[in-house]
C-alpha cells in the first residue's frame, strides 16, 4: 500500500506541476488578478513536496514516525487545496460569460482545464486516504 500511495501521490504532484506552471505562464500573481493567494499556492506546494519526501523516506526506510509525519503534512495541504478549489470554482464559472463578452483580464487560474482540476483532487484523495492507512498499519506488507 505504500507503493500504492507513493504512486498516486507522484501523479497528484504531476497535475499539481502541471496547474503551477499553467499559472505561472498566464501570469499567475504579476498579473493582479488571480483569485489564489500566492502563499496558498506556495504553502500547499512547499507542503506537499516536503510531505512527499517524507514519504519516499518512509518507504525506504519503514519508520512509522515518518509515516504518521506525511499525513500530518497533507492534512494543511489538503485544507489549502480545498480553499483554493472554493476560490477556483467561481473563476470557472465566469469563464464562459468572460469568453462571451470579449473580457481580456481572466485570472491565470482560469486557464487550468477542468479535467486536470478533477484528476489532481481524485488523486489528492486517495493518496491521503492510502497514507492513513499505511500510517494505521493497515494492509501493510
């Protein structure tokens, strides 16, 4: 299970790169537009990286210690996800109304496809719930 989590926590980061750079590249902060905060965005990546290399740690090294330290990580990153998901929401919607009136400033945010959105949360989920899991020693090799 922890290969498992391991697994679905890398593709997680790799839609979570994905939607940074896409941010990034639109303008992301500079622009002065951007619905997500700049330390969300950071603290949930700083978060989830080092909370990722816990992991790998963990997996090398079968401490507990470090197991119990990744999820006490995704919880704060988890928290930030879902507010900047609650802050996404709104942008998405006004994106076809924006798209009709022939609006030029849409926030950088509003460029991040729908479909890597769902996937990054899904992933997001079952990596903490596989995290847990490990940590309780549940379905452990």
């Amino acid at each position: 299970m922890d290969i498992a989590a391991l697994i679905t926590w890398v593709i997680t980061a790799l839609g979570g790169f994905y939607m940074l750079g896409t941010w990034l590249a639109r303008g992301g902060a500079k622009a002065g537009n951007s619905r997500l905060p700049v330390p969300v965005i950071f603290g949930h990546f700083a978060l989830a990286a080092v909370g990722l290399v816990a992991w790998i740690i963990y997996v090398i090294t079968d401490k507990d210690a470090l197991a119990w330290t990744a999820f006490g990580l995704l919880v704060p990153v988890a928290l930030l996800g879902f507010a900047m998901l609650a802050r996404w929401i709104p942008v998405y919607r006004a994106r076809s109304a924006a798209a009709a009136a022939g609006q030029q400033s849409e926030p950088a945010e509003r460029y991040f496809p729908v479909p890597v959105v769902a996937g990054h949360g899904l992933f997001a989920v079952v990596t903490v719930v596989l995290v847990l899991l490990t940590a309780l020693g549940i379905g452990g090799s």
